[in-house]
C-alpha cells in the first residue's frame, strides 16, 4: 500500500527503485506535510534545542543587533538621510529563532492527539496509520469550529537548515535544525557562540544594510511583496517588499547643525551613476508633487535603494582595505556598462563588507560579555586564550572544507582576520607578515 505510493518512478530507468521502508515510514510521520510532523518535531526539540538554547540565542541576537545599532551611528561615511533611514530600518528587523512557543509545548502536542486510542505492540502500522489520519480529521473540524486554537503564528519550521530571511515578517529565521548543525550547544563559553555562529548572525544582520540593501523595510500589501524561504534563499538573503507609491525623500529642518552628515536631495537616492557632484545640488528637495509623480509613474517603478549616491561614493572612499589584491575589471571580460559601475569590485574583492563589519560588531559583543562572565576552560584546549578561540571558531565556522584545494572561503577568511588588529595581538603575529596586514578602511570611526 504505502510501497507503491513513495514509489520512485523513472520513465527511463526499467528497474524502478522504491523508497526503503524505514525512510518510507518516517515520511509519512515527520516529512513535510507528515501525519505526527508536531509530535516529532516536539521530541527533537526535547533532545536537540530546549527552551534554554533558544533563550541563549535570543540573547546573543539582541546582543548583535544592539551593538550593530552603535556601529551604524559611527558610518560617517554614509549622509543624513541614508543613516536615518538605516537606523529606522534596523529598528524594525525581527529575530524568529530556533521554533514556535507551542511547538515545545507538551500539553498542546498531546491535544492535537487525543482522538488516538492506546497503540501496543501488537497493532500493525496500517492500522495506526487510519487511526492518525481519523485523529487529524477531528482535529481539523475542531480548529476549524473555533474549539481549539486554529494555529501557532509564532511557528518556525525547526527542521529548516537554511537561516534565511521573510520579507513578510520583516525578520530574520533561524531555525533550530540550522542552529544544531552550525555548532551551537547551550552552555558553551562565549568565545565558541560569538566566534562561529554569532558571526554568522552577524554578518547576516550587517547584509540587510549594505550597498544592495532597499530603502525601507516593509509594505505588505502592494505588488513589490516577497517572501524567501530556505529553498529559495539558500545562503543569501532576499531584500524587504516596498510600496512604490509612498514618499520616501528624507526632510531636515532648518538650522540643522549635524555638520558631519551632508543633506541629500532626493533623486541622490535613485540606483543609477555612482558619481556624486555637490555643484549639482539644488537649493531645496524638489516638491512633495514631483516626489509623487516619479513613484506614480506608470511606465516606470522604482524602488528606491537604501544607499545614496553620496554614501556609495564615500563608501568607495573609506573601504580601501577591502579593495585590496582586486582583479583589473579589464581582465574580466565585462561590460561597458558594468565597468561603470565601481560598485562591481564587490563581486571579486576578497572581503565584503558585511564581512568586514560582522566581525567586528561579533568581537566587541564577544568581549563585552568576556567581562561580565568567569571564564570556562574547555578540556583539550588550554592551550589557547580566549581571544584566539574566538577567531578559531570563526574558521570553523566559515571554511567549507580544510582541504586547500576544495576550500574556497579561506582566502577571504584570512584576509579578513589578517586586517583586524585583534586578531594580530591574539597570536602574536610578527610585523608586516601575511596575517598583520595595515587596515585602511575608515569605514566604523576608529575601529581597526
């Protein structure tokens, strides 16, 4: 019965091969769409991610993003406009982390259940598999009469082993599978969460705010909508919908003394030349009409980036470090119009800046809690301090492989690492050797 029904077809292929029955049985329990898919998500939990790691991410999280709030205030590379704008952003980002509230709830999983009689031993997967199907049904009926609560709107898929980010909830997803395989185990020191998955979460928050980054961060009900999901995003993230028609042009009163941030007109905040002219700028911001009439246009829908032309420039400016051993885009076969783009460099330069500002805002984090915790030393690995453990786990977190010839991520590691000072001081790397390289991006005010 169940044999035929998983059975894996192929019209070519003249021998059929079917699904062996322990993998066929755990489909229909706990695969997607599975008849005891909460019951079994319920028991990973138990095991694998309890409420104590999830409380330990939470707080890691906040963490991050709290000391990426103080880090964005000293881009004083970026204007006016673009940082308001990045700071309101970043106060609407969310975290959805490891699983639902009920989904970890015992009493709650054994109600969507109590339609089943007592199974023994001695009854046979079929039947039980009728019972569930009947269970299910009644349960159905009642979500549907208001009996019983219809669904959990906190629920996060924890089998998800992709983190990614949901444009519809304006929230960054990390889902407990994903947690458990990057590393994460409740009760590790500090060194260990911040350095691996800490910087992971990090670089992903600091990726939401980058040179491709949109402007505003939600407006659920217009055509511009996306939602990613872990199938579709895999290791990047998909940007927040917006609502073309709203006015986003920034507005400054007079006697505005922040002299450090220049003031943007509007149209500086189109994605379009990289080139920023101060004897172009007009008096005042065009009228609040023409703001409309541009985001009304029929024949044309823009979507306004969060970056201006001014900050796109003076980041190329301030980020020296990270254009450091590019290729000549000569020798890469573009574009004429993709030479133009300076913004190109992103795709070849060893260190992106999400890279260069996770690390950072993780490592700051890391010490921060350094100083407010007795430290723990794990068993084999007294002979590292803490500060080094921090950076390890950061390797092992990022590199895909240790061998040289399939590991394509340990170019950009060391890169990154050989330019933070930090680093350098932890293991006592000797003057101008390959891991002690001059930082000369003035990119986050003093921090090197």
């Amino acid at each position: 019965m169940f044999l035929d029904m998983f059975k894996q077809d192929d019209e070519e292929n003249e021998n059929p091969v079917s699904t062996p029955r322990e993998e066929l049985c755990f489909n229909i329990l706990a695969g997607d769409g599975g008849i005891m898919r909460p019951a079994v998500e319920n028991i990973f939990l138990r095991h694998y991610f309890n409420q104590e790691a999830k409380a330990e991410i939470t707080q890691i999280t906040t963490s991050l993003h709290l000391e990426f709030e103080q880090t964005l205030k000293q881009f004083f590379w970026m204007d006016e406009g673009t940082i308001t704008a990045a700071i309101e952003k970043l106060k609407h980002l969310k975290y959805k982390i490891a699983f639902g509230n009920k989904t970890i709830d015992e009493a709650y999983i054994e109600s969507l259940y109590r339609h089943l009689p007592t199974f023994t031993e001695r009854n046979i997967f079929p039947t039980m598999f009728q019972y569930i199907i009947r269970n299910n049904f009644l349960t159905d009926l009642e979500q549907l009469s208001g009996l019983m609560v219809k669904e959990d709107a906190t629920y996060i898929n924890p089998f998800g082993d992709q983190m990614f980010y949901d444009a519809t909830q304006t929230a960054l997803v990390l889902p407990a599978a994903y947690l458990y395989r990057m590393g994460f185990r409740s009760g590790l020191p500090p060194e260990s969460n911040f350095g691996g998955l800490g910087m992971i979460i990090s670089t992903a928050i600091v990726s939401q705010f980058g040179h491709e980054a949109l402007r505003l961060f939600n407006d659920k009900d217009e055509e511009w909508e996306h939602t990613s999901s872990p199938v579709e995003t895999q290791d990047r993230f998909t940007t927040p919908s917006l609502n073309p028609n709203k006015d986003y042009a920034p507005s400054y009163e007079d006697g505005d003394s922040d002299y450090m941030r220049p003031k943007i007109k509007q149209n500086e905040y189109d994605y379009g030349s990289t080139y920023y002219n101060q004897n172009e700028l007009p008096d005042q911001y065009p009228t609040e009409d023409g703001q409309k009439d541009k985001f009304n246009s029929p024949s044309k829908k823009e979507i306004p980036m969060l970056w201006s032309n001014y900050t796109r420039t003076h980041f190329l400016t301030n980020s020296k470090c990270l254009q450091n051993e590019i290729l000549d885009p000569n020798d890469l076969g573009l574009s004429e119009s993709d030479l133009e783009d300076e913004f190109i460099f992103e795709a070849w330069c060893p260190v992106h800046f999400p890279d260069y500002v996770g690390l950072r805002v993780a490592y700051n984090v890391y010490m921060a809690t350094l100083r407010r915790n007795v430290e723990k030393k794990l068993l084999g690995l007294s002979d590292f301090c803490e500060n080094q453990l921090f950076f390890i786990s950061y390797a092992l977190a990022f590199c895909k492989s240790m061998d040289d010839v399939e590991n394509y991520d340990k170019d950009k590691i060391n890169e990154n690492l050989a330019m933070f000072s930090m680093f350098a001081q932890a293991f006592r790397c000797p003057e101008k050797s390959r891991m002690k390289k001059p930082d000369t991006c003035t990119l986050i005010g003093n921090i090197k």
